[in-house]
C-alpha cells in the first residue's frame, strides 16, 4: 500500500484514525449535502511505549486498542484513512509533461525517483497527485510527490488489518491539519489571504503549521508536550504516572500545583510557540502571524489561550472542527466537545472521504 493510497478511490466513508504516543482517535463523519454529522466517536489511550515519536514499537498492542475503539464508538465503517507525521515525509513538488495519462506518469516517476528521495526505492512507499497546470510551462502539470520509509506504512497498515480494518488511505499529518482548517475557516473573519498559524500541543509533540490561503508553508515538530505536566506531578507529588494523569484531569492536588507546575509549563509552552514562530519568520517572506489556532490535548487547559494571546500579541483562537456540525445520539456530545481540539488530525483523515 503506497502512501496518500488509493488518491482515485475514494470510499463513501472513511474511519478516521489519528494515532499518537498516547492514544488512538477514533472520528466517523458524514455529509448531506453541505452539511456534516459526527456518525461516531471515540478516544482510548495506549499503553506506555506503544508508540514512541510516531514509531510504532508494538504493533499488537495497538490493534488490540484499534479494536475496542471500533467496538465501543460503535463504528459502522471498516475502511480506514491513518496518518504519518509530517517529519517522516519527504514531499516535493516535481514538473511532469502534461499529456501523461496516470499510468504513464507513475512508470515516468519511478524511474526518476531516485533523484529526489535519499532512501534506496525498495525502502520506500511512493505516491504522487497532479496539483495542476505549471505556472512555468503551460504543457507541464506541477505534481506533489511524496514518500516515506515503507515501514512506518506498514506498520499502521499491519495493525488496522489486525484490528479487523481495511486500511484504505495513508495520508501525512499536514494535509489532514490542512483538510480539517478548512471546518474552522468559517469561524474566522475575513480569512483572505490571512497567515494562520496551528500550534497542535499533544502529550510528547508540539507541531506548529503555518497556512497561507489555507494551504500549508511552514510545518516544525519539537518534542514538547502535556506528558511534562505529568511527569513533573509524578516527580513532586510522589504519584505513579498513571495516578498523576488521572490526578491533572481530575484536580484535586496540593495548592502550589499551580505556582509551581501549571504556570511553569504554560511559560515553556509559550516560549517554545514563540521560538517556532521565530524559526518560521527567519526561514520564510513573512514576518507576522495574523491568527494562531491551538489545537491538540494540551489546548483546551484552562487559561492557556488567554496567556498566549496575552504574551504573544496574537488573536487565539481554540480549534473546535465540530462546531457546525450535526451529532449523532449514539455520540457522547460533551465529551466529543471536550477532546475537540485533540480531534483535528481524525477530523481530517476522516473527511478524505467524503472530498
């Protein structure tokens, strides 16, 4: 199975299935007409080292998880759309003659590839979609090529397969950040040509994308997240890891928490958004952010956006992708508004399709 798989095929319904070092995301979404449903819906977290920096270590246990996700959303679709992140891509945007049909065009590639990807081909799943015309050369199209080592798709392959899915669809990160932008456009003013920044804070990763025209141009992943809020309740407070988690959802600790675990981390949070957002204004032609969006687990902690918004001069904004959604009956509504900002990679996947 190729990476961005099956570009030609697309099901009338796709499971959405983020997959993180911490838990597996589970979104099934519906279309009538212009309008979507959330169909079903479900977050369980994963065993410790299960997944290590988007690295599946144990592929059985992850299916084992995948399994009882699908059962307990009550999950109707078997085809399934998984991501890789966006650091184990190489992409790059190639001119091909335009009078290629596809099979052509692959043949054409295949035996070009080498010049572009760093990894011996049999390493390597491959694909490739025609963007449009060449703003260079009206008789070429400019194609985004795309690959990444054949064992970070097989893996997640292996384990949907063994969790009774079909793994139709490998996408990257970005371009499921970047198909579920499009459920928050309407929540923004004047989108335009708007420079939107989304900083999407998961337990071990921070990844912070930037779009133009609601189209990706700057993508940076540092390893930085919730987990360290965890670890440090752990360390203080003398908790098991999983005890400290339950105890940071829950509440009920000891009253310099706050002072001296919750303010630190929102200050290092900050200050990592702002070093990302430096790297981008030294690496591109922009030099300002008109919108950041914050997205992921860590998003939606209590005084965050206003601290950010606060310290970095910038409109803030929380991601919801449900908003102008409809909801099944079958869905947990408060608690699917609660994981909202975490839901943005499912999100996408899962309206790969419905395109």
């Amino acid at each position: 199975m190729g990476l961005l798989s099956f570009l030609d095929q697309q099901p009338k319904s796709l499971l959405g299935l983020d997959i993180t070092s911490s838990a597996v995301k589970l979104l099934e979404i519906s279309r009538n007409g212009n309008r979507y449903k959330v169909e079903s819906y479900m977050v369980r977290p994963l065993p410790p080292n299960t997944v290590v920096e988007k690295n599946i270590n144990d592929v059985e246990a992850l299916a084992e998880i995948i399994r009882k996700v699908v059962s307990q959303a009550k999950a109707k679709a078997r085809d399934t759309a998984v991501a890789v992140s966006g650091s184990s891509v190489i992409t790059k945007v190639i001119e091909m003659p335009a009078d290629l049909n596809d099979q052509a065009m692959e043949t054409q590639i295949a035996l070009e590839a080498d010049q572009y990807i760093p990894y011996p081909l049999d390493e390597v799943a491959l694909d490739f979609e025609v963007i449009g015309l060449s703003d260079n050369n009206p008789e070429q199209v400019d194609v985004l090529l795309a690959a990444c080592r054949r064992e970070n798709v097989d893996s997640r392959a292996d384990a949907l397969e063994q969790a009774g899915l079909n793994p139709k669809v490998v996408d990257v990160e970005v371009f499921a950040v970047e198909r579920a932008f499009e459920l928050l456009s309407t929540q923004l003013e004047e989108l335009g040509d708007q420079v939107v920044a989304i900083a999407d804070i998961g337990a071990t990763m921070l990844t912070l994308s930037v779009l133009v025209n609601g189209k990706t141009v700057y993508t940076r992943e540092q390893l930085f997240g919730g987990k360290q809020v965890t670890e440090e309740i752990q360390r203080r407070y003398g908790l098991s890891l999983e005890e400290a988690g339950q105890a940071k959802k829950q509440g009920g600790l000891p009253e310099d928490y706050v002072s001296e675990v919750l303010e630190p981390f929102k200050d290092a949070l900050v200050q990592q958004i702002s070093r990302s957002l430096q790297f981008f204004f030294s690496s591109s032609q922009y030099n300002y952010i008109d919108q950041l969006i914050l997205a992921g687990g860590v998003a939606a902690m209590e005084g965050l956006r206003e601290e950010i918004e606060g310290k970095l001069g910038l409109p803030t904004m929380i991601a919801n992708p449900f908003a102008d959604m409809e909801v099944s009956n079958k869905v947990n509504a408060v608690a699917l508004s609660n994981d909202a900002p975490a839901m943005l990679i499912a999100a996408g996947l899962a309206l790969r399709g419905l395109e």
